[in-house]
C-alpha cells in the first residue's frame, strides 16, 4: 500500500457540470496568469519541477460523458494542491501506449474522506512532465 496525502482543498461544489466548470475555470485563470507562457505548478515530489497543466483541460474537453468530465473538474484544485506539497511517492509504470514515457499515479484524500487519483505523464527523453488526469476512486 502506498502512502496517500492528506489535501486541505475540498472539491468544487456543484453536482452539474456547469456549476463545477466556472470555479475551476477561474482557479486555472489564477494559476495562467503567472506565467507568460505555459501554464505549471511546481512539484514537490519532482524536487520544485514543472507539471504543465494544458494537457487535463484537453483531457477533459475530450470526454462526451458529462458526469465524467463533473467528477473530474471536481478535485481539479485538490489535484493541485497534491503535486504542489506532496513529497509520497506515486506509483509509476511504463506508459503501455507509448515507450518513451512514464505514469505516475499519486493518490489523494480530500476532506470530505473520497479518496482520489491525480495522474501525471513524464517524457522520457525530456523529462517534461503534465498533469493528465484527476478522478475519485469509484464507489
């Protein structure tokens, strides 16, 4: 079993996607305008590296199912929350699509105790890394 870190961010209200979507619209906005580019947070666990964070809202706007894309949006800012302060290690594992990347699963717990994965992909060769997804574990 590994370790799973604590978040003091609760999910974003709202049981439909139009009320969890503006919240976490408006907590990437804050993150997008400190930087001149591409929007990142800073990682603990990767030593104060960059996770881009342009490749989730792809991610999301991809997926036809609108529960699944609510359930996502939901733990957005818990997810951000983990990779800016967790130091426990995720579980990684070759990425079976493509041979030139990492996954590395770390596992969350919000406050109202769901318990949640945040993923994020590592290039190999560049050592560029972006979160990709954030979901609870299902009921």
């Amino acid at each position: 079993m590994h370790q799973v870190y604590y978040t003091r961010t609760k999910p974003f209200p709202g049981t439909r996607y139009a009320d969890v979507y503006r919240p976490a619209l408006a907590f990437y906005s804050q993150i997008k305008r400190k930087s001149k580019r591409r929007p990142y947070v800073r990682s603990a666990y990767f030593q104060k590296q960059k996770v881009f964070l342009e490749l989730f809202w792809q991610h999301v706007r991809m997926k036809r199912n609108l529960r699944d894309k609510t359930r996502r949006v939901k733990y957005f800012s818990c997810a951000i929350e983990l990779l800016e302060h967790s130091r426990f290690d995720p579980i990684t594992k070759d990425n079976p699509n493509r041979s030139g990347e990492l996954l590395h699963r770390f596992s969350g717990m919000a406050p109202n105790g769901n318990l949640y994965y945040v993923q994020v992909k590592e290039n190999k060769r560049t050592g560029r890394k972006w979160l990709i997804s954030v979901f609870p574990e299902e009921m």
